[in-house]
C-alpha cells in the first residue's frame, strides 16, 4: 500500500542529505541492470583524443554563431542557442567514423544530468521495484517466463520543493480533518495521488531519467503533480520488445492494488520522440490484453514510424537539430532496436510503428510538434488517424519554427507555452473528458438493465 508518511521521511533524509552530493570523479551508477555501461571519470575525456572532432566542432560553432548575427536564423523566432545547439549536433553526424554506443550514451549525458540547466529546488527521490512475473501474453510472453522476480528497473521520482511541500500540507490537512486518503472500492483502498509516467526518447538505443531531470522538473510544476520517471532497458544489448515489457511493468507497479495503488485515471503518460512510441505502444499492449487503460496521454514529437518514409525527412533536415541516419550507419537506431532478422517484417508492427495500429479506444490524447521537424508528417498522419476514429480524442499543437522535442529547451519562448498547454490539458480538460465518459458509460450499464429486465418480464410473461 502507498505509504505518503514515508515517502515524507525519505524526502526529508533527501533535504537533509543535500551537500551529499555524488562525486563527479566516482564511477557511476549502472541505470539499469546490464542495460547501461558505466562511465568512470577518465570516460570524461576520451573525447580529448579527437581532435579533429573538436576542431570540428569549434569551427562550426563559431562560423554559426557568425552567421546567426550577421545574416539571421534558419528561422526568424529562433534564439542564438538553439543555433548552435542545431549545428553542433548535426557537426557530429562528420565523425561518424568515431561513433560507438559508448560515446553515444556519453555525449548525450545518458549517465548523468545535463549540467547547468538542473533547478536548485528540484527533488529528486531515485527508487527500483522488483519485476514479478504477472502471466503477461502476446508478444512479451516469452520474455514474462524469464522473471523470477530477480530483476530490477530503477526508476526516479521528481517534484519541485514547493509542491512537495503543497503535497505534504494537504495531507497533514486530510490526516486532521480526517478526510479520506484512500478510496475504498472493490475491497481495495485506492490512493488519491495523480501521477506522470514519463517515457522518455533517445531513439531506443540512449538517454536515461537522469537526462530529462530538468524538463520533468517543469513538467511536475505545470501539471501539479509527482512525475514518475523509467529507465527501460535500451538497444542494442536489449532490442525490441525489451522497452515495452518495461513500459508495461512500470504501468502495473504503479497500479498494483498490494503496492502503490494509484487508480489507473489518475495516470498521464508522457513520452517524447521514441517515448512516445512506446508510450503509443503500451497503451496498444493494455488495450489489446483488456487491461486498465491510464487517465491520459501527451506525446512529444512522438516517433511512430520506424520506416522513415514521410516527406518531412527530406524536406526538413535544413532546420531540424535531428538528422536521418544513412543505411549504412552502424549506429542506426532502428537496426539496433530491430535485431530480428526479418526487420523488413517487425518494423511495420503496430508496437514498433504505432502509426500502423487500431488507433480507436484510447485515453484522450495532447499531441505536440514543431513544423519544421523531420517527423511532422508522421505526426500529422498519426493525428489524422486519431480523428477519423471517432473513439479516441486528440488535441494537436503544431508550433511554428520549432524543431523536435523543443519542448526540452527551456530557454524557448514556445517551450513554456507548451509546458503551459501541458498542464492546462491535465488539470482541466482530462477531467471534462473522464467525466463526459464516465457519464457514458453509466448511461450504457442503465440501458443494458433496462433491456435486461424488459427480455426478463416478456419471458415471465411467454411461460
């Protein structure tokens, strides 16, 4: 059962502990259990033996930086930093040559936060649960007979001080005016907590909850609630569909009627770019196995086809900081995810490519993208599909001259308008929708008493 008062206790030992900084120079902690390799503090530096690389990158930065003050943006709304950060990232894509997994995930900061950028009032409480074998079926059988219960997925929850200490008020509130906690229902006492699941991007194959500290940091501030935050495992050492059956079990851990007990409503998935795939393909999974579905969904230029076909991929690499990797690519985030043989077959699966599924019956949607993206075609495609359904609501923001995930740079102007819309989507149109279904659904039990007991009296009356 949720137990608020120690997760009061171990925030206060987290308050307490706060100059217990961990050492920069230490090896770091392994994110998930044989999923991420270590760095150690000499791992910092091997960058120093290229230097081509960083040549590379200087002349580039600097000529950008030129051209941006001289000449203008790619874009008129675009500010100096998002230059450089575009440029530098597509500078990368000349020394493939020295790319491995390994500096991958260490440039992209996949074992530690992004430096600089995390608030000085963020809490940051890391956890792991066991995963027990809960009997799930279809395409993730196979992997469910191997858990024993032995296997761990570590995970983080992250809330500003200031709405912990709201969080905290309110209960000691609810304790003196006895008020309910817990919901009882079916035998079961619910929590009343509403949480985020947070799925996050890196193209399957990197980046950790470590990386997204900052941006779910906002993302709590913004909707008021605690964001629970995965580490699922990560190709190439775990390809599809490792991340789902983690996606999935992260889902059920937070619903368990023995452990945390958050009702299923009070649930928002948030994913971006290949989180949000996943996030698309764990609601497919609990849909298709008629399990709880989660209260909402929000999507971040959701990646959700794999086959790289809409037009957006060739007519946008000018102005997206995502490029698309050539076929040959060692690194190619597909072929690391897909390791089956038969990838031409896998890709256009709908847990590999959600655009390709049954899209009808699922939470009410926010989905948001830039419009000069590489995957705003498929954004576009996937809305269209959503709409047509006449089942599944969605709400589409499309923001003019922003690129993908833009809502991670908090130093744009339409990265807090869209915090923003975030957050009035969670507090304000999810319930409309939960109610409006709710009264649905209680209208259809009536009318199926209704019929029920009318066929029950004309068959008193035919005997």
């Amino acid at each position: 059962m949720y137990n608020f008062t120690s997760f009061q206790t171990s925030i206060q030992n987290k308050l307490q502990n706060d100059d217990k900084k961990d050492n920069p120079h230490q090896k770091s902690k392994v994110l998930v259990k044989n999923t991420v390799v270590c760095s150690s503090s000499n791992d910092s530096w091997k960058l120093l033996d290229h230097v081509g690389l960083l040549t590379s990158q200087a002349t580039v930065l600097t000529s950008n930086f030129l051209i941006h003050h001289l000449s203008g943006p790619c874009k008129p709304s675009w500010p100096i930093q998002l230059t450089l950060m575009r440029a530098a990232v597509r500078a990368l894509t000349d020394h493939s040559h020295l790319a491995s997994v390994d500096n991958l995930r260490m440039i992209t900061f996949t074992n530690s936060s992004i430096p600089f950028i995390i608030p000085s009032d963020i809490i940051v409480t890391p956890v792991s649960f066991r995963v027990f074998n809960r009997g799930l079926l279809g395409i993730l059988k196979d992997l469910e007979d191997c858990e024993s219960g032995n296997r761990e997925i570590s995970a983080e929850w992250v809330v500003p001080k200031g709405l912990w200490r709201k969080m905290n008020d309110d209960y000691h509130l609810s304790v003196s005016q006895q008020k309910h906690i817990y919901i009882d229902q079916d035998g079961i006492k619910w929590s009343n907590e509403k949480v985020i699941l947070f799925i996050h991007g890196g193209g399957y194959c990197m980046l950790s909850t470590k990386t997204y500290r900052e941006l779910n940091y906002r993302l709590s501030k913004a909707t008021g609630r605690r964001v629970f935050a995965i580490n699922y495992r990560l190709a190439p050492e775990f390809p599809f569909p490792c991340g789902l059956h983690d996606a999935v079990h992260s889902f059920l851990y937070l619903i368990d009627p023995n452990g945390l007990a958050i009702q299923p409503h009070n649930i928002v998935v948030v994913g971006d770019s290949a989180g949000g795939g996943l996030t698309l393909a764990l609601l497919y999974y609990l849909r298709d196995n008629q399990m709880s579905l989660p209260g909402g969904v929000v999507l971040f230029s959701p990646w959700v086809d794999l086959t790289m076909s809409s037009a957006s991929w060739n007519q946008n690499p000018s102005f997206d900081w995502l490029f698309k990797p050539k076929d040959d690519d060692p690194l190619h985030p597909v072929k690391l995810y897909l390791s089956h043989e038969d990838r031409s077959k896998m890709i256009k699966h709908p847990y590999v490519s959600p655009l390709f599924g049954d899209l009808n019956n699922l939470p009410p949607m926010l989905i948001q993208c830039g419009d000069c993206e590489l995957l705003t075609d498929e954004i576009n495609e996937l809305v269209k599909k959503i709409s047509a359904t006449g089942t599944t609501f969605v709400q589409h923001e499309v923001y003019e001259d922003m690129v993908h995930v833009f809502q991670a740079f908090n130093f744009l102007e339409q990265s807090i308008k869209a915090l923003d819309s975030v957050g009035y989507f969670v507090r304000y149109v999810l319930p409309i929708h939960q109610r409006n279904t709710l009264i649905s659904h209680n209208r259809h039990c009536a009318n199926e008493c209704t019929v029920v007991g009318t066929i029950e009296r004309s068959i008193a009356r035919f005997w």
